[in-house]
C-alpha cells in the first residue's frame, strides 16, 4: 500500500510540474511582463490593455502599445514613438506635464486625418545676442534690402492658408532714425512680397497678416516652396541695437493626409 501511495503522490507531483512548466512556458509565449514599480521596458511584444489604463510616472517603452478601450497616461514621463504610431482606439493619449513626441510617426485617429499645421520662425538682427532661429547681418555699414531663406516651410501638395510677422522685440538702433524700418515682407523668393506685402512692423507686437477672405494665399504644387523674409532699415544695419519678430504660417498639408490615408 505505501508503495502505491507513492506512486500516486509521484504522479500527482509530476502533473503538478508539468502543469506549471505548460502555464509559464504559455505566459511566456504571450510575452506578459509585469513588475510592481519603476520602468515598464518590452520591446519585443505589445503592451495590450483591453479595458484599463496604462500608467506611470516615468517612462514607458514598447514595440507596441495599444489602448483597446483604455487610456494611455504618462503622469510625469513621456509617451515617445520614435518610428511607429501612437494608436488609441476608443481611449485618450494623456501628458499631464510631460510630451507626446513622434519624430517620424503619426498622431493616428481611425476617422480624422491631421493636415493643418502651423510652424513658427524667429528672426533678430543683433546676431551676438541672438537666440533666434536666423539672423540679419548686422555688420553692413549700408541699408541695403537683406534676405534671409527660412527654409522650404511649405511642403509639396500643401495649401499656405494663412502668414503673419509678428514684432517680439522692438527695433531700435544708434542712427538717425533710431524707432523705424522702411520696409518688412516675405515671400517664397528673395525680396518678394507676394506671401505678405511689405509694411512696417518695428514696435513691439505689431503685426503683418493674411487679409481677410484671403484663403489660400499659395495653391498647392507638386514642389515645397521656400519662405523668404525681407528687411530694409532706416539706419545702417551696423547701427541696430535691438529688433526681432516671430515668422508663423499655416498651411494645409495635403501631400501628408493623401500618405496617411493611403488611397
């Protein structure tokens, strides 16, 4: 009879072990990981929180994270998609106090695609106080018009809806006509004005903008178009002692919704 019940124990002991190696070996085939405190860290599998909520003081990083019906919450860290999509279904991508950043993804909502987009570019002319994203050269002795390219801001196939200059620093300078420029515009070529016709805005928030009814002011093409911006002053640039204005435009990104919605 011992022998027997030894046996049996023997057996039952091994349906044990073999049912523990079966539901690990299955746990670790769904690539579940959970840990009570500190970094949530899986990249080879998804994160996947069917009704709940994901969230953390910290960071967060995943191949995948998928919020079914949930929410995505970064309290204090960050939510980063450094190459792929921040998708959340029915739930809501929270940052209380840190970022939502994607370098090369998409903000992705099953039946909205994001194209309007406004960028802003600074511009001083006291280049050794500079913190500016361009500068003037204020080492000419001479108020020759300058131009400076602020890059192509407007991609292939998007609209310009709206521009304006805004005056974030008044302009002052040491010369004759120490509180007054002569002319400011900006255009999608050196010296042009066709984006906003040349004015003067030299105080402080003074503002050039998109008249009213005067959308678009660019029609799409199939090139990106450079946005220029041009100054002339009063005084010799060599005299300037303080300006800087803030370049902001709108446009629609056509070229990005036909990407995204892959026709």
């Amino acid at each position: 009879m011992s022998m027997l019940l030894l046996k049996r124990k023997s057996i039952l002991l091994l349906i044990c072990l073999c049912t523990l190696l079966i539901t690990g070996a299955g746990r670790q085939g769904r690539k579940w990981v959970t840990r009570a405190g500190g970094l949530i860290q899986y990249n080879r599998g998804n994160v996947e929180i069917t009704a709940g909520t994901l969230t953390s003081s910290g960071a967060q990083s995943s191949t995948s994270v998928t919020a079914t019906t949930g929410n995505v919450t970064a309290t204090l860290g960050d939510v980063v998609a450094s190459a792929g999509d921040v998708q959340a279904v029915l739930g809501d991508i929270v940052a209380s106090s840190g970022d939502i950043v994607i370098p090369s993804g998409n903000i992705v909502a099953p039946d909205q695609i994001w194209s309007t987009k406004t960028i802003t570019k600074t511009v001083s002319i006291v280049v050794a106080a500079s913190v500016d994203d361009f500068q003037f050269d204020d080492s000419q002795i001479n108020v020759n018009e300058q131009f400076i390219d602020l890059g192509a801001l407007v991609p292939a196939y998007g609209e310009l809806v709206s521009a304006q200059v805004r005056c974030i620093e008044a302009y002052a300078s040491s010369g004759a006509d120490p509180d007054d420029i002569t002319s400011l515009d900006i255009g999608v070529s050196s010296g042009a004005g066709d984006v906003l016709a040349t004015d003067t805005a030299d105080d402080l928030n003074d503002i050039i903008t998109t008249a009213a009814a005067g959308s678009p002011i660019l029609a799409a093409t199939a090139a990106a178009k450079n946005i220029w911006i041009n100054l002339v002053p009063e005084d010799n640039f060599d005299t300037i002692t303080a300006g800087r204005w803030a370049v902001i435009i709108t446009y629609i990104d056509h070229g990005a919704a036909y990407t995204q919605a892959a026709p």
